[in-house]
C-alpha cells in the first residue's frame, strides 16, 4: 500500500498508526503550501537570513547552497523552523509574487506561463480585455492599439496592415463609428476607388473624397467618380431662392501619346514689359501675379482692393538673376487702403514690414509687429503688448572700492558702464531705471576689501527697488571674511513698473571695510 499520495505526494495514515494526527497535520501543512501556490522568488541560491513561517520560494538556481543545498529545482518550504523541499510536477503552476509573473513546470524546469500563450496559433477567436464573437472574431476593448515593425527578429522595417477582400463587389474598409454607430467609411467602398464617405445619422453616406484607380483623378465633395486631375463639388444648401450651389472643377484632356506628354492643367502667371509682339523683362519690384479681394460697402459700390497676395520680382530680370519675393496686404481696421504686411524675400528672410507703433484695433495673443518707433519686434500676449528683441540690458563695474561703515546699509556706486543698451541704467547714480512693465533679471557680484585691520563678521548684500528693500535676491556671507577673496554673488527676477529703480546696496557687521572695484559688477535686462 502506498505511504503517499500519487499527485501531491502527501503523506497517508498507515493502517492501526500511533499518533494520527502528526501524519494527518503533516499532509495538511503541505497541502496548505501547494494549494494555490505563491512563492517569494525564483532567483535565490541561498535561504534568506530571517524566514517567515511559511515561506516559499522556487529553486530555479542549478547549485543552491546552505540549507537549499540539494533542493535544485524544488519548491522550498519554511516551517517548523526548518526547509523542506517538495519537488514538483509536470503541470503545477507558480505564481513569483515579486515577478508578478505565473509559471509553469514542464519538462523538468520553470517557464514563464506567457511563453506558452504567446505561441499558441490557429485560434478561433481572440478578446483583449471583451468578449469575441462569430462576426467579430478578434475583438479588442482598449484605450489604443498599437502595430509596429518587427525589431526582434528583426524584420524589414515596415509594417503594413492588409485588408484583403473577395472581389470588387465587398469592401476592404475602415468602419469609423461613434457609440457603435457608422460615421465614416474609408477604403475600397463596393468598387476599387479609394474613397471617404461619411454619415451623420449611420445610414445615409455621401461622399467626402474618391480617387480613380486607373487615372489617379482626385475628387472632392460630392464628386463621386472623379475624371479630371483634380474635381472638386461642393454645395451650399438652402430654401427657395437662398438655395446655392457652387462647383469648382478643373479638367485637363488631350495631349501628345507619340511625344508622351499627357494633359496637364496648371495656373500659371506669365507676365513682361512692353507688348505681346515685342515683350520686354521685367523690372525691380514689377508684380507678376496677384490676388486681390475686394468688398461691397453701404454706399452702393465695392471697395478698392483692400487684401493682396501678390509675387513680385526682387531685381531686373536677366538670363542667369530672376530674383523673386511675396508681398501680403492687408488693410487696417477703420482705413480704406492696403499696405504691406509680411514679404517673403528673395533671399528667403521673413520680413514683418515696421508699423510706427504697436496696433490698438485688432490686437490679440499671438501678433507679432515690428515697432518703427521702438526699433524692436514686440509681442500680444492677450492682455498687452510686450517688447521681444531690443530689450534693455546693462553690464556695470565701479572704478573705485566702496567704504562701507560697519552695520549701515550703503548703497554701491557702480559709476561704469561696460554695456548699456537702451540706457535705461545711470553711471552716475548707479541705479536702473525699467522703461516698460514686466519682469526683469539681476545679477550682481560684490568683491570684499578690509579696511585696515578691521575683521567685519559678516558681509551681506541685497537688491533695493524704488529706494528699499526688495525683498527677493539677497545673500550674506559669515564668519572670517578673507581680503580680497570673499565674494558675494545674488541674482533676482522682479517684476517691475515703468520708472522703478533697481539698485545695489551691502553692509558689514561688526566692523567696517570695503566693497573693491576688482571682480565686482552690476547687471540686468529685461526678460521678453
């Protein structure tokens, strides 16, 4: 009779046994540890150090050691203050809990359970998180899904998703729907034109795009078989005498077949000085084309051309310079003729044409001008215009050491100025004055002189608005202050108003000395 059961290998009562319960708690432990089985890992060779009652770990290591030693591919047990290895069986699954992986045992070692779903084939069906169905045989239920090119194997790079059908007659399409009701439908639609069609209500499609299979004939609207390069339909519905309909179409036929030169339709400008039987090259600044919009105003008559877009020639034109640019215009709010507004120029620089001044009518986040009057590019964010290049910055250095008496806020002269554009800062009161609202950088470096043998315990400096503190961008240094070495460095963002002022000032405790002109300075600018 055998002592152990054929799966589990749990220990049986023997017939007239002494002490049946140690057998019985014995195989009861060691169903408790295979039942549902959970190990800690699967990548240790040695016991932990301090188990837990009832620990377990898979044994993956060939050569375990310690108290593993022998138990190579067994599922260890800590209980009762000691490790006992059960050995598995073909089938048992695992799961590592700091893997969050499952595994299966086969063949004499542990594999990873997804190994083993990633190579199953010929499935009838397949659900990604919902259920497939005899129509919809893979059926995915996710926020996306993603098809790349094959990089393991790896592949050729591409990836290409293939709608086969049977004949021209089906569809190999995209269904695009919105609470499971048809929108769109993108593909070969009942014969082999690409096309779009849409639907607001899923059951009624018209056409949104087609293209021929045979010319490659592009149509748009309601262009249903398109036979011209490009054929565009749209219609404007309306009632009665309001209904409109307007057709854009462009056709192109003919050609040579012996010289191989298909139709062809193109809009070309051709334009020259003098007559068509004597034509003369055009000048500097000719027009060669143009577009031009015009309006009708209350008085009873149509505007001048108030909007352009036109080409114009960049130089005379000769047989090797034919130097071209694009002019747009506009006109502005509450005048009545158009000036210049962007060029893109012959030497492919992008021109906004200087207005004298920021616009006030029509201003809105996101303009950008040239303001003539500041002589730099500025900025609408919304609510006001803001200065983009030109902006005021400054570099300044004092030419003499600072006497600082001890404990009083001094203010420092910076009397010169390396760098001073815009001049929004005064060498003579070594202070910065902002010339428009908005936020503003400083940096400021002060170099320490003793006086003598004062020993001054600690150096400070801060930056003052409008005559006091700033309250942001202030350091200090403490302690032993070494002559001609000790620095201190601050640096501030503030917001400022037009006409604050911004200066520099420092101070010793305990006993005076000197601010020295040598590695100290003075900067700022106006951020954009």
């Amino acid at each position: 009779m055998a002592s152990t059961t054929r799966h589990l290998a749990l220990p049986l009562l023997a017939a007239g046994q002494a002490q049946k319960h140690v057998t019985h708690n014995e195989a009861l432990g060691l169903l408790d540890a295979l039942v549902q089985l959970a190990c800690l890992d699967k990548d240790r060779a040695a016991p932990p150090a301090s188990p837990a009652e009832g620990d377990r770990y898979l044994l993956a290591a060939a050569s375990p050691s310690g108290a593993w030693a022998g138990l190579a591919g067994q599922i260890v047990l800590f209980q009762d203050g000691v490790w006992t290895g059960l050995q598995p069986r073909p089938g048992w699954l695992a799961y590592v809990a700091d893997e969050g992986e499952l595994y299966l045992y086969a063949g004499g070692g542990w594999t990873p359970l997804r190994g083993t779903i990633q190579s199953l084939q010929n499935l009838g069906r397949l659900g990604v998180n919902t259920a497939a169905d005899g129509t919809n045989r893979l059926a995915v239920k996710a926020d996306a899904a993603l098809f790349s090119w094959d990089d393991v194997t790896p592949g050729s790079g591409h990836m290409r998703l293939a709608l086969n059908r049977r004949s021209a007659a089906e569809e190999a399409a995209l269904v695009l729907q919105s609470g499971y009701q048809t929108r769109a439908l993108f593909g070969l639609i009942g014969n082999d034109q690409i096309s779009l069609k849409v639907s607001a209500d899923g059951a009624s499609f018209v056409p949104g795009f087609t293209s021929h299979p045979a010319t490659g004939c592009f149509g748009l609207g309601l262009t249903a078989t398109p036979t011209a390069g490009l054929h565009l339909t749209t219609v404007r519905s309306g009632t009665g005498a309001g209904a409109v309909t307007q057709d854009v179409q462009v056709n192109s036929y003919g050609g040579d077949a012996a010289a191989n030169t298909p139709p062809i339709a193109t809009f070309v400008a051709q334009v020259a000085r003098g007559t068509p039987a004597s034509p003369a090259p055009i000048k500097a600044l000719d027009r060669f084309f143009g577009f031009f919009g015009a309006g009708w105003r209350p008085d009873g008559g149509y505007s001048s051309n108030v909007v352009a877009f036109t080409g114009f020639a960049e130089e005379d034109f000769t047989a090797t310079g034919n130097g071209t640019g694009i002019d747009f215009l506009t006109t502005p709010v509450g005048a009545t003729g158009r000036r210049s507004v962007v060029k893109f120029r012959a030497n492919g620089a992008l021109e906004l044409q200087p207005q004298a001044g920021a616009p006030a009518l029509g201003a809105a986040a996101g303009q950008i001008v040239f303001d003539s009057t500041l002589g730099a590019f500025r900025g609408h964010d919304g609510a006001r215009w803001w200065r983009l290049t030109g902006l005021p910055r400054f570099c300044a250095a004092t030419t003499f050491d600072n006497y600082l008496a001890a404990g009083a806020w001094t203010r420092v002269q910076f009397n010169a100025a390396d760098a001073n554009e815009q001049g929004a800062f005064a060498p003579a009161s070594g202070r910065f004055t902002a010339a428009e609202a908005g936020p503003h950088a400083f940096t400021a470096n002060l170099a320490y002189r003793r006086n003598g043998a004062s020993a001054p315990t600690a150096f400070e400096a801060q930056f003052y608005r409008n005559g006091a503190p700033a309250g942001r961008g202030r350091a200090a240094l403490t302690g032993s202050l070494v002559d001609g070495v000790s620095c201190l460095g601050l640096g501030t963002v503030l917001k400022l108003a037009a006409g604050d002022t911004v200066e520099v000032f420092a101070r010793f405790t305990g006993a005076d000395g000197y601010v020295a002109a040598a590695d100290s300075l003075f900067s700022g600018r106006q951020l954009p």
